[in-house]
C-alpha cells in the first residue's frame, strides 16, 4: 500500500461488521470518556463510525453532535441531536507486557 501524504494508519479487522459499514470513519476518544468507561489509567482507543447509519435504535450506541462536539451513548429514545453515526468498534491498543521482550528478536515468539 502506498499512501501519499504523511499519515498515519490502523489495520482493522475484517470482521463482518467492518466490511459492511457503508460510510466508515474512525475516530480516537478516551477511555474514561465512553459511555461505560473502561477502569484503569484513560488511555486513547479507536471507534469506527458508520456515518451511512444515522437512523436510530435502541440496539446500538451513536455518535452525535452536542453542540460541536462530538460525544458517544446509548439512547433509550432517538436523541434530539444529530447522529453523525453508529458506533461498529471500540478497539484499544494491543497490551505489551514486556517491552524489553521486543528487542529481543528470538524471544517475540514467547
């Protein structure tokens, strides 16, 4: 793959959510900011957004707009304001336990 300008990019899964989102788009939110935290130190994750799913229901979280900003939940009735789209994916960043296992090209296979 060759990109063109300075970037920077994630490999998704290719889960069969992830291959049908019409309009996908990601994001980076923080971990205490979600709608159900996640416990620990907050750290980024990356949410995929299908920005073609603007239709609500109460089987899924979305992404709306509240007042510019854009904030995640889940809602009991359609929200008043805009659905810039459902959420498909909350992944966090892989765990590595030991860093120093890294430099050690014939330990990565532990």
């Amino acid at each position: 793959m060759t990109v063109a300008t300075a970037t920077s990019l994630v490999p998704l899964p290719s889960w069969q959510n992830v291959l049908t989102a019409g309009d996908p788009v990601v994001i980076f939110h923080q971990t205490d900011q979600l709608p159900q935290p996640i416990p620990g130190k907050p750290e980024p994750v990356l949410i995929l957004l299908d920005r073609q799913q603007t239709t609500w229901n109460d089987n899924s979280y979305f992404a709306v707009d509240a007042d510019g900003k854009v904030e995640l939940g889940w809602f009991a009735e359609a929200p008043i304001a805009k659905i810039l789209g459902q959420v498909l994916l909350v992944m966090r960043p892989k765990k590595i336990l030991d860093e120093n296992n890294l430099r050690e090209p014939w330990q990565m296979d532990d």
